[in-house]
C-alpha cells in the first residue's frame, strides 16, 4: 500500500506541475484514482512539504509549494 500511495503522490505532483492547481474533489477523475488513494497520498505531500491546501467555496485548491533556493 505504501509503494501505491508513493506512486499516486507522484502522479499528483506531475498533475500540479502541468495544472498548476486543483480542487480535491476533481483529483480523483483527473487522475483516475479513488480518493481514499488520493488523500492519503495527499497527507503524504503535505506532511513532506510538496503542497500547500487552502478551503475555498467549500472544496480544498491543491498547487506546489514553491520553496525558497
């Protein structure tokens, strides 16, 4: 499970990086992957620093953090 939720965060940065954004609750169908896979991968991004969450109009927007070189 964890080599799945790996990959799934991988294929999640590789959606923002083209995207730039997205709403949680379209990441399942744009990915093609359930969204009990996409959170927890979600978690793993977030707890690593990748992305940054923030609520509007009752959904999460998902984009990279942009870190500081």
């Amino acid at each position: 499970m964890v080599t799945q939720i790996g990959i799934v965060a991988g294929e999640i940065l590789n959606y923002l990086d083209t995207h730039k954004e997205g709403r949680l609750s379209e990441l399942p169908s744009a990915i093609g992957k359930e969204r009990d896979l996409i959170l927890m991968s979600l978690g793993w991004l977030a707890r690593e620093g990748h992305i940054r969450l923030r609520k509007e109009d009752g959904d999460y927007l998902v984009s990279l953090r942009v870190r500081e070189q």
